[in-house]
C-alpha cells in the first residue's frame, strides 16, 4: 500500500487504520526533500505509523539516500526497526533527476551514484559490526560504537534467564540472547558492564528484559545497585564563607 499525500494530518493515522483493518502487509512512503506539493518527510511519518500500529509493516520507496549522511540515517533506521520490532523496511535509491534536491542539500549530482555505493557500504557495516572505523571518498568515521544493554537483575541467574528469555525482541541467530545481554546477579550485570568499559565503550542504553509493570521496579535497582559503582554520587562539598 502506497500513499497519496493527503492535507489532513489524520490522513496517515486513516491510512494506517485501512491498513489494518483490511489487513494489509505493509505501507510504503516516497521521499521528495522539495516540491510544490506536500510531501512528509518518510522516517518521521513512519516513526507515526510504527505508533498507530502494532502489526502493519512499513517503508520507503524510496529513499533519496546521495543527499543524507549515511551515519545519521542508519541511527534513525535502527531505532525504528528497533522500536517496532523488526518492521521497518527501508528501500533506498539513487534520488531524482531533478536537481533542485541536490543543491538544496549541499551534494552535487554528479557523484551520487559513488555517494550512494559508500553509504551503503558504510551503514551495513554500521548495523553489524561493534566498532566501526571508515575513510572513504565522502565519509569518514573512526570508532563507531555505543552499546545498547538489555538486562534483567535477579538474585537467581538460571532464574533470571529463564524469565528474561521472553521478552527479547531480536534474537541473534549465532549467539545466545545471554552472550550480548546482562541478565542475573547485580555482581554479574556489574562485570559484563566492565568489560564493556575495558572495551572502550562509554554511553549505556539500557533496556529492562521485563513485562511493563515490572519495568520501573528493575530501572530503581539498577540505580540504586548497579549505576553508584560506575557514576558515585557526586560529594557534597561545605559552604565557604566570603571574605572581602
């Protein structure tokens, strides 16, 4: 299912709406940056769609990818595969032929097709590998990294497995969901997060392995257990009297 660009902002939550109740696959958005006619911007409508609902899938078609950096644009890919649990479709191409677009953007026309190789090369590397160093014609990025931490904290580890195993959203086929998560002992979510940290790793993203209702009660026990051993409150220092 395409869309025409409606002038109502509900168009898109109807749209979606049709979608379901008729049961379509997918729902797909084109991409034109200029123009006279209305055109949404793809990823932010489609942020929409993945939130009005829990079933359809989405994407684009296609995606102008010469005139975006490829670096920003795997981030906003993944948090929304992420987000609607593995129902982002993302289609890319080369852009228009008209090259308003281009210049508007700041990238000469000429060189898209060696743009758009790059880029690709460069975002594939970005959603497989852990670090990522890259010199290119048109990017360059050194040390790419960050790490997202799903976790579960029980005082029973095989406990703790068994009940986190269920509420893991994309498992990976060559390793176990325990190998790239934190799920048991505080003292054992303590030294997977150091090795982490030895590894050069610096900002955490955590995701609780839990049911929602229990969600708030395992993010107050990492806070109050596991997040002093990195981040110590901050000492509280006397007042100091003011001389002249």
């Amino acid at each position: 299912m395409s869309t025409p660009q409606g002038q109502d902002p509900q168009f898109l939550r109807q749209l979606v709406q049709m979608g379901d109740t008729y049961g379509y696959d997918s729902l797909w958005l084109s991409d034109r940056i200029v123009g006279r006619q209305l055109s949404l911007e793809p990823l932010v409508a489609l942020a929409m769609v993945a939130a009005y609902s829990d079933r359809l899938k989405f994407g684009t078609s296609v995606l102008a990818l010469p005139i975006r950096h490829p670096v920003v644009l795997a981030k906003q890919i993944a948090t929304l595969d992420y987000l609607s649990r593995g129902r982002c479709l993302p289609a890319v191409g080369l852009g228009q032929e008209d090259p308003t677009e281009y210049e508007a953007c700041g990238v000469p026309k000429s060189d898209r097709g060696q743009r758009t190789d790059e880029a690709i090369v460069l975002m594939r590397r970005l959603w497989h590998e852990e670090r990522v160093t890259h010199e290119g014609a048109f990017f360059t990025c050194h040390d790419v990294s960050g790490v997202l931490l799903s976790y579960y904290i029980a005082p029973d580890g095989p406990q703790a497995v068994a009940k986190a195993a269920a509420f893991v959203t994309r498992p990976r086929p060559d390793v176990p969901f325990t190998a790239v998560s934190a799920v048991g002992t505080t003292a054992h979510i303590a030294e997977r997060i150091h090795q982490y940290v030895d590894a050069g790793a610096a900002k955490f993203v955590v995701r609780p392995l839990c049911a929602g209702e229990e969600a708030m009660a395992q993010l107050a026990m990492l806070g109050q257990e596991i997040v002093p051993l990195f981040h110590p409150p901050a000492m509280r220092t006397t007042d100091r009297a003011w001389r002249p």
